[in-house]
C-alpha cells in the first residue's frame, strides 16, 4: 500500500491516512481548503431546499487560519548586487530600484510620480499622488488617487 506519510506527526492512536514513513508536507492550500467547504455548503444547501437534508453540517466547519509565508528582506549587499546588475543591464526601470530600494517607495508611489513632486533644489521628494486598483465590482480599475501634500517626504542626497 503506497502512503503519503501525511499521519507522521500525530501520535499512534490518532493516524488515519498516510500512517506510514516520513510526511511529504503536501498540505492542501487555504485556498483549496476554501473552495472544497464552500461547494460542500452549496451542495448540502440545494439538498435543503428539496428536503433531502434538515441541516447544512458544512456552516458550522470553521477554516484554519492561513499560513503567512515568511518573506526574507534583502540585505544590502543583495540590493546593491541587485541595483548594479540592473544598471549594467541597462534596465528601464533602474530609476524606480533605486526609489523602491534606496527611499522606500511603494509602488503606487513610483508609479505615481510626477516631475512636480521633485524639488532638486531642496533635495526632497514629495509624494502627493499615487497609482491603486480601485475595486468596482468584479472587475479592478486603476486610478490616480490624490494624497495630502507633503504627508511623504522623502529627502535626496548627492551621490
């Protein structure tokens, strides 16, 4: 009988499908898990309306929370490696690296920089307006959306 080892991590008396050998951590997706309740509620819901069932057991299921995956933040020397290599490259977007990486930017706010929001002569960056997916209805639209003047200011150095 081939297993899938799923069972390991639970004591003895608690096994119920791949009981045998080292776990093979493929767990089913949150997402997975989601779609698998919400078609048994559907299905266990139709069976009520034609009085097939009294009860829909499936609501009273609560989902396991999802996992979070850990992301790793570069360290310097890796955004450096990385901004060099997109100079040398000649990548269009080495200006919007370096906004992201050097001044924190996000990304709504490179793309939504204008020449107004420079002022070299002071040396700062003051974002006022940024780009976001504004959800209307089903389908997501992207707009400009206007900010506090000043509520980011970024300072510029030489170099």
């Amino acid at each position: 009988m081939l297993t899938q080892g799923k069972d390991a991590t639970r004591a003895a008396n608690e096994r119920r499908c791949c009981a045998v050998g080292e776990c093979c951590e493929a767990f089913l997706s949150t997402r997975t898990v989601s779609d698998v309740r919400a078609a048994l509620r559907s299905a266990l819901s139709s069976a009520i309306s034609r009085e097939l069932v009294t009860r829909n057991v499936a609501t009273a299921v609560k989902l396991p929370s999802g996992r979070k995956r850990r992301r790793k933040a570069w360290s310097s020397d890796e955004a450096r490696a990385f901004l060099e290599s997109a100079r040398a490259d000649g990548d269009a977007m080495y200006a919007a690296y370096v906004l992201v990486l050097v001044l924190g930017l996000r990304r709504g706010e490179v793309l939504g920089l204008v020449w107004d929001d420079l002022d070299l002569d002071q040396g700062e960056l003051a974002r006022v307006t940024e780009v976001c997916r504004e959800q209307k209805f089903t389908v997501g639209q992207y707009v400009f959306k206007e900010g506090e003047p000043g509520n980011r200011l970024f300072l510029i150095s030489e170099g």
